[in-house]
C-alpha cells in the first residue's frame, strides 16, 4: 500500500455509516443544514477524530463542498498526522489565523486549521480584531460550505484543553459520540446536559462500534 496514500486519505471506515450519520445531519426536513459542526464526547478515546475527519472527507469527496475540518483539542492533536499536514505554526506572526489554513493534499475542496495555528487566534483578538472563537467561526462560516471541529473530550476538565462546552454554543450544532460498551451512560448524559445548558443545540449521539445484535444472532 503506498504510504503516503494512506495518510493523506484516511478511509472512509463504515462507510455506510458514515454516510447516514451525515444525511442525518444535513438532510433533515423543515429545518436548514447546519454550517458548522463541533463533534466531543463525554470522555476521552471514544473516536471523535475518526468520525471529525470521515465526514470532513465525505463532505469533500463525494459531495463537492468546501470543507474546513478544525483541530480544537490541544491536549491531544492528531487531526494534522490524519491528513499528512505538518502542525507547526507561527504564533507570533502578524495576520489573522486564516493564513494557518492548509489544503489537504491530493483533497480538492478539504482544509485544515491544526490546534498549533489556534495559538494565532490568540494574537489575533490581542490586536482587537475579534474578542472571541466565536468571531472566528462566524467568519470561516461565510468562506467554507461545512465546517467540522474535532474537540476534546467534555470530562475530565483540564485547563490546557480548549473547552468543547464553552465553544457549543457558537456552532450550529454538537455531535456526541460513545464508544459502545465502554463509555458509561451516565458521561454522555453528563456531557450532553452541560451542552444544553450553555445553549448548544445537541443534534445526536453516535454509537461508535456499535453492532447489532440481531445480525450476530445469524451469523452464530
């Protein structure tokens, strides 16, 4: 397998899967598509990168938007080793964050904003520009078709992470995901009533290898 192939083109796992969870989200009747979408969970290693980057991928791919995918976990940033792009910044640089976005290799229509070019939002609202993510969001929304940001986890609480509940009530909507048999109810509960009450709109939750019983019962 050409390696380089390989990390410039994460595939599309489940892709079925993939597809539902995103005419879940977009095609839903009498209420317009969101623009931008933050995807947490309510604890760590449930496979919120994985789902981010498949649909920033699909939306690319196979539906020909144009597609900014955002790294907002900066405790533990992958989504840049997922598309082969490089995480360094220059946070003391003058201009806004927007010079940071990369084109994803050999993905017409896919960006990315590693969580190293977060550093440069920072600089930015010191010069008085913007005060807020928000303002961020708000302009990318006006330049991209789809916008995914891949958070941290909502729990445990760490100062070092940028924080997915403060941030849900400026996207147009939250994706939880949990991993199935692993991730107690009561975290994604916790997860998702915290997002609510800062004004979040909760759009689902994704079961992350989930199986259904149904089909193991025929193949036993």
């Amino acid at each position: 397998m050409d390696k380089k192939k390989s990390t410039t083109r994460p595939p599309l796992q489940s892709i079925a899967e993939i597809r539902r969870i995103y005419s879940a989200i977009f095609n839903q009747k009498d209420t317009p598509p969101p623009k931008s979408i933050l995807i947490t969970s309510g604890s760590k290693g449930e496979g919120k990168t994985t789902l981010a980057c498949n649909l920033a991928a699909l939306a690319a791919r196979e539906k020909g938007k144009k597609v900014l995918i955002i790294d907002y976990n900066g405790f533990s940033p992958t989504v840049h080793s997922q598309f082969g792009i490089p995480e360094l910044s220059s946070p003391h640089a003058p201009g806004s964050p927007f010079d940071e976005i990369a084109q994803v290799p050999d993905m017409e229509g896919l960006s990315i904003l590693t969580a190293a070019a977060f550093s440069r939002i920072e600089a930015w609202e010191n010069n008085g520009s913007h005060k807020e993510m928000p303002y961020f969001i708000q302009e990318a929304k006006a330049r991209y078709d789809q916008i995914f940001i891949d958070a941290s986890a909502a729990y445990p609480t760490n100062h070092k992470m940028n924080d997915p509940i403060t941030l849900g009530k400026a996207v147009d909507g939250v994706i939880l995901i949990a991993l199935t048999h692993a991730t107690p109810k009561a975290k994604t509960k916790k997860a998702c009533y915290a997002l609510q009450s800062c004004g979040a709109a909760v759009l689902g939750i994704v079961a992350n290898e989930w199986k259904n019983p149904l089909i193991r019962q025929k193949q036993s």
